[in-house]
C-alpha cells in the first residue's frame, strides 16, 4: 500500500519498517476487540509425531488454512512440557526482577553475539509508536546445544561465519543469584529447538512439498530465543501510543511464543482490526514470518502485531524465532507459483535478508 492512498474517515494508516523501505496498512478507527472464537484456529498438532502420514498431512492441511488467512494459529498438544516452561519463565522472572548492577554482566554491549540483556528503555521496534516498555535476554543458535549436531562434526566454513565463536559461552555465572539460569532457559531452547524441525516439516507438506524440504537449509538455523518482561503500561498512558513492542513483523519462517494469563498480544486482523490473541492455558502462539511470506509468493501470511501490556500487572513472554541458517538462500517455492501467479521475488540470501530487515527495522532510543 502506498503512503498516499486514499483512506476513509474510519482508517488510519499504520506505518512498518521492512527489508524493501516502508510498508502501510490500514488500521481501523476502534477499540481493540477480543478475537471471535475460531478467528485465531487452535490446532492439535500431535498428529506431526505420528508414524501415520495421513494423520501429519491433516495437521498440515490445518496449518495451511490458518497460514493464509489469519498467518496466526494456537497449538496444542505441543509436545513440551509444562514443567520445562515453568522452570523457564519462573527463572526468567527472577532474572527480571534482579537490580540493575546483577545483570549488567550480561548486557548485549558486553557479550558477543546479539546474546544477553537488553535494559528498559532500551529499545523502540516502531519508529512511530513509543520505546518498547520492556526488557529482554536472548539466547541465539549454538551448535553445542543442538543435539542434532556431533560434537566432532567438521562445520563448513560459509556456515561457521554466522555463527557464535566455538569457544563462545555466556557469562551465565555472573548472574550469581540464579543457580539455574542457565539450565532452564537452555532446556526451554531445546525443547523448541526440536519442536521447530518437526513443525517446518509439516509446513512442507502443508505447501505440498517433500516433509524433508526444508531439513537441509536449517541444519545451523538462526534459531533464538527472547524472553521478555513487560511491565504494565501505567494507566494514564494506555490509551496513547505506549506500547509494550511496537507494531512489527518478525522476520525469518515462524516464531514459536508462550504467553503468560496476562495477555497483551495484539494481532492486526486481514480486516484492519487490532484483536486481543487471549492467552490459552497449554497452547503455544504460532506466526508466520517474513521470509515465509516471500517464498510462498506471499501466499502465507506474516501478520503485523503489537504486545500491549496495560493489565496493571507484569507479563511475562518467550518467544522462539525459526528460520534457515544465514548462509542458505531461498527463491520462491515451486508449489507456489504456477503460469497465473508467476514468482512476485528474486532469491535472496538469509544473511541479506535479516541484515536489511534489522537495518530498517531497530530504532534506539
């Protein structure tokens, strides 16, 4: 959509940042709405760890419908264990609540890699909506923490450059206080590590291709894991343009989010509206991401979303980002495009491609 076309009195337009400049949608002028029942699809996915291939096509022909009109879905039946998230968002909390001076150890400018904490006010992902109100820690891809991987595997040099130094490791330790830090956060990690590769095989099958398509290009995925804290919005605030993470798109094939009760994601309807994507007790939140979108010829949807955070209470998110190793590159696919919808994109390279996207996108305070 272009910046000035015209819009009706019941519109705005919401301005996003992507890999080619800025892109506009148009947000309808009305309060945000719970979402209709069945408007966001809840999916039971343990049909991707059956031996039955009838059984894992019916859990991809869902996710095919949910991928192209919404571009969000719930799942349940997930596969990872409550007490695995537990651990992790219990854990991930009391990191939080630590004064300032116990995690600067772990701050983002000390540690290599885009791992660690990012502050408070430290972060603005909408150039046109307020500083994200929260903070975060990430932990990015290391092949010493995927069992996939032999430890005495030899590791291409094109792969190696994308990834964190073979000697490379947290400072977990500073953070004295939390005996199991590293431990529950890396579990949480794994467990959606492994959900991930099964997952990508059933949206292979849901874009009628080969379960094993995609294997290749994420055996080192850029897979990394944000746990975040948002504080609530204080009340004299809501209503303005305070938001807990601006309005985005994510960037590489899907995101994996657990979300406290609190609630807070927001997710921009086909329709225009902003409708509540309420927390439900043993699903996990799945998105599609830009990269995707663009190798499915836009077929698949990656849906703006917003978290905001104005429950009077603190909330708490983990949210896993999936996608190909950065030395892969990928052209549209070839279930995707036929003589009357020809390829809309040229290939591009990963690491090109989440380069630009993090260039448009990331505005500092």
């Amino acid at each position: 959509m272009v910046m000035n076309e015209s819009l009706s009195q019941d519109y705005t337009l919401l301005k996003l940042s992507s890999a080619e400049g800025p892109v506009y949608r148009k947000v309808k002028k009305q309060a945000v709405r719970d979402a209709h029942p069945g408007e966001i699809p809840v999916i039971d996915i343990s049909g991707i760890f059956s031996a039955s291939l009838e059984e894992r096509q019916a859990v991809a022909t869902e996710i095919h419908k949910a991928a192209t009109t919404i571009g969000f879905f719930y799942m349940k039946n997930h596969g990872i264990p409550t007490s695995t998230i537990t651990a992790a968002s219990e854990t991930a909390r009391k990191f939080f609540k630590l004064p300032a001076e116990e995690k600067e150890p772990v701050n983002v400018k000390h540690v290599k890699d885009y791992n660690g904490w990012k502050p408070p006010a430290t972060q603005r992902i909408s150039e046109t909506e307020s500083i994200d109100v929260r903070e975060n820690f990430s932990v990015r891809y290391s092949p010493r923490y995927d069992s996939t991987i032999d430890r005495d595997a030899v590791i291409p040099e094109e792969v190696k450059k994308f990834l964190p130094a073979p000697d490379f490791e947290l400072p977990w330790e500073r953070v004295a206080q939390l005996e199991t830090f590293k431990d529950d956060t890396l579990a949480h990690w794994k467990a959606c590590l492994n959900l991930a590769r099964k997952l990508q095989r059933a949206f292979a099958l849901s874009l009628s291709l080969p379960e094993d398509y995609f294997d290749a290009k994420t055996k080192y995925p850029d897979a990394s894991l944000a746990l975040n804290y948002y504080p609530t919005i204080p009340t004299n605030e809501a209503d303005g343009e305070n938001v807990s993470i601006g309005s985005h798109t994510d960037f590489q094939f899907f995101t994996i989010l657990w979300q406290d009760v609190v609630g807070g994601l927001q997710v921009l309807s086909p329709a225009g509206e902003w409708i509540n994507a309420t927390p439900i007790e043993g699903t996990l939140v799945v998105n599609i991401a830009d990269y995707l979108s663009r190798i499915t010829n836009d077929k698949y949807l990656s849906t703006v979303h917003r978290a905001k955070n104005t429950s009077g209470r603190e909330r708490m998110s983990m949210a896993f980002f999936w996608g190909f190793g950065l030395n892969e590159r990928c052209a549209v696919l070839p279930s995707c495009v036929d003589e009357a919808h020809p390829a809309k994109y040229e290939d591009i390279s990963c690491e090109e491609w989440i380069r630009k996207r993090i260039e448009a996108t990331y505005v500092n305070n």
